[in-house]
C-alpha cells in the first residue's frame, strides 16, 4: 500500500473518477490536501512499478489529458524521482 498524491488545477473531479474506477491498482480517495491537491491510498500487487509514474501515465491518456498540467507524487517526495 502506498499514498499518491495528486495536484491538478482542472479536472479533479475527473481525475478522481478515473482513478476509483480502477481495479488494479485500486486507488482509494483519502482527502483533500490542499484544494489542488488530492491523496489516494493504492493497493498494488507492484507489477505496475513506479505508481507515481503510472498514475500520471493513467491520466495523460484521456482525451484531455495531454494538455492538463499536474504532479503525482508518493507520499513523502518533494519532487519526482525524489526520495521518499
């Protein structure tokens, strides 16, 4: 299990719709951090690898996307890549 956190100015509802219809990994809303900043727990069996990685990876391939500009972090990182 892992916490994931989710910055995006747009389209929080619609990031976290997609996120609760996953089934594997099953993302699991925790709470509003900040007002752009959403927390979900993950349960991952880790055949998914960096679930930062893949949760950002999940969202830039809906329609909109590509264009949408957010951060994923794990719980603990200041930045991408960074340590936890």
């Amino acid at each position: 299990m892992a916490l994931v956190n989710v910055s995006s100015a747009l389209k929080k509802d619609e990031i976290k719709e997609l996120l609760l219809a996953q089934e594997s990994p099953k993302y699991t809303f925790v709470k509003m951090k900040t007002p752009i900043e959403m927390q979900f727990e993950v349960e991952d069996d880790g055949s998914h690898g960096d679930l930062a990685s893949y949760t950002k990876s999940l969202v830039k391939k809906q329609p909109w996307g590509a264009v949408l500009m957010l951060r994923v972090l794990i719980e603990g990182q200041a930045f991408t890549g960074g340590k936890m």
